[in-house]
C-alpha cells in the first residue's frame, strides 16, 4: 500500500485557484507555472492503481475553482461524475466543496476500494460505481463531468484489458479513452452542464475540442501545464520521436485542460 503525502514547498491552493479564474483571459487559457500546482490532499492507493501526478492536482484546481465560482446554478446540490476515477483525488476534491453529490466510475476495483478509503479517510461522501465510462451511470445526469483518461500514445491500439497500464496506455494515438469520454460525456450532462477533461498536447487537444463541438458543446482549453516527462514517457520517447510528436532531445509534456459546456436548451 502507498501513501503518496502532499509536497511540501508548494504555494497555496488559491494561488492557482485564483490564477484559473479571476486572471482568466476572456479566451485563451492560462499558463498554470509547476509553482502553482500542489496536493490537495493525502492519497491513499492500493498496488497497481493510477498514482496521482501533476495531471491530477492541475485538473483538481481547475475542478475546484469551476465548483466555487461558477456552481452549478441549481437549486439542488450539483452532482458531480469522475470517469476514471483512480484513487478517487478529484472525487474526494469535488466532494469537499459545500453542497455536492459526487460519483466516481472506474473499471478498476483496487481504484475504487482506494477511493472509497480516501473519502472516508478525509470524511467525504462518495458513491462509487464500477464500470466502463458512462455505462454504470446510464439515464442520468450531472452538473459537472471530470476525467483524467488513460492518454498516453502507445505502441499499438490494443488497450489493456487489466493491470498498471491500463491508466495511462491510451491507444496509438492515445485518444483511445479519450474519445469516448468526449462522445459519452454529453449523453450524461444537464444543460448548462459542463465537463473538464486534462490530456496532453501529444493527443492534439485542437481535435478534443472540434469533437465536442461535433456533439454540440462549446469548447476550449482553459489551463496548460509544462512539465519534465516522467518515467513512462521517458520510456515512450522514442516512440514519441518517430511518430512526429516529439523532437529527439525533448523531454517535456505540456498538459492542457479542457472545458466544454453543453448548452442549455
Ligand atoms: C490516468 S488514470 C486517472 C486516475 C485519477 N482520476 C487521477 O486523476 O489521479 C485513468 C483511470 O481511468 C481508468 N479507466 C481506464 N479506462 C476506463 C474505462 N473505459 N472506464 C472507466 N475507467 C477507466 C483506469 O483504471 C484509471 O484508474
């Protein structure tokens, strides 16, 4: 069992908070420095499960700040869905913001059995339901959808059917997962409701945004992180090298998130 404990030397919470949202350009998306980024909290997780990286913490900000200065402009607590849940850090970040009903999906059980223990571990509520994507939570609707899919290009498009990789391996062009929570993700929407999704710029976040608006969604990419390659992609370099989408002595990742909203009717 890991215990992954917040670092220190990080600067407070609403410093990227604050950058997400009242610093927002009126298009464009912010520059979130690695200065900004920090836990939000203590994560428990079992063996094989997704350990929560700077993806994580950078779409837990942007989650947070959506949560508390938009809400959700209803008169019932705003229901919130993480597909892919992992640990469940999202979920238990988006259960933590007053008047919140959170779900968390994932295909995984050691996934689930750990975020069940980090939310009780930080005295949250969340439900979690096993499965795949939206298939769990068929017919019904959330205010907010929150995703950290597997994302990242893999040898070949075969996903994994179990084990470690299947949190990150995501297809040839690792828009496998990806895909499929833009193309699932409206069909469980309120309207008005949005989703917030973290990839990389190695998946080509232009086409995540033409594929929303395909499915009818405004969309844009509202936050983007550099950061240095961590072990996987460090051993996909070459990978990344030979298919174009990385120069041969690049050894950093931007990561980009993307808010799309479904219209309301
Ligand atoms: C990159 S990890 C993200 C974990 C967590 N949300 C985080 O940000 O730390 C992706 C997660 O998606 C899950 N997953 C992969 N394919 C899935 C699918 N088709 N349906 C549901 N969950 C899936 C994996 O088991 C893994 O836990």
């Amino acid at each position: 069992m890991t215990t992954v404990a917040p670092e220190p030397r990080r600067t407070r919470a609403s410093t990227v908070t604050a950058t997400a949202t009242e610093n927002r350009p009126a298009t464009g998306a912010v520059t979130v420095p690695a200065t900004a980024i920090r836990p939000h909290h203590r994560v428990f997780r079992v063996p094989g499960v997704y350990p929560v990286q700077r993806d994580t913490w950078l779409l837990a900000d942007v989650l947070r700040a959506e949560l508390t200065d938009h809400g959700c402009g209803v008169d019932r607590p705003c229901r919130v869905l993480e597909l892919g849940a992992g640990a469940g850090a999202l979920s238990v970040v988006a259960a933590g913001v007053p008047c919140t009903e959170v779900t968390a999906v994932d295909l995984s059980r050691r996934a689930l059995f750990s975020t069940r223990i980090n939310a009780a571990r930080h005295g949250r509520r969340v439900r979690t339901r096993r499965g795949d994507l939206t298939a769990p939570v068929a017919g019904e609707r959330f205010d907010v959808v929150v995703s950290n899919p597997p994302y990242v290009p893999a040898a070949t498009d075969d996903l994994p059917s179990h084990g470690w990789a299947r949190a990150f391996d995501g297809g040839r062009d690792g828009r496998a997962v990806l895909d499929r929570v833009c193309d699932e993700a409206p069909d469980v929407l309120t309207e008005g409701g949005r989703l917030l999704v973290v990839h990389s710029a190695f998946n080509d976040p232009a086409l995540t945004v033409a594929r929303l608006q395909t499915r009818g969604l405004s969309a844009e990419v509202v936050a983007r992180h550099e950061h240095p390659y961590g072990p996987v992609l460090t051993a996909r370099s070459d990978l990344l090298r030979e298919r174009g989408l990385a120069t041969a002595d690049q050894r950093t990742e931007e990561l980009v998130v993307v808010r799309a909203v479904r219209p309301a009717a």
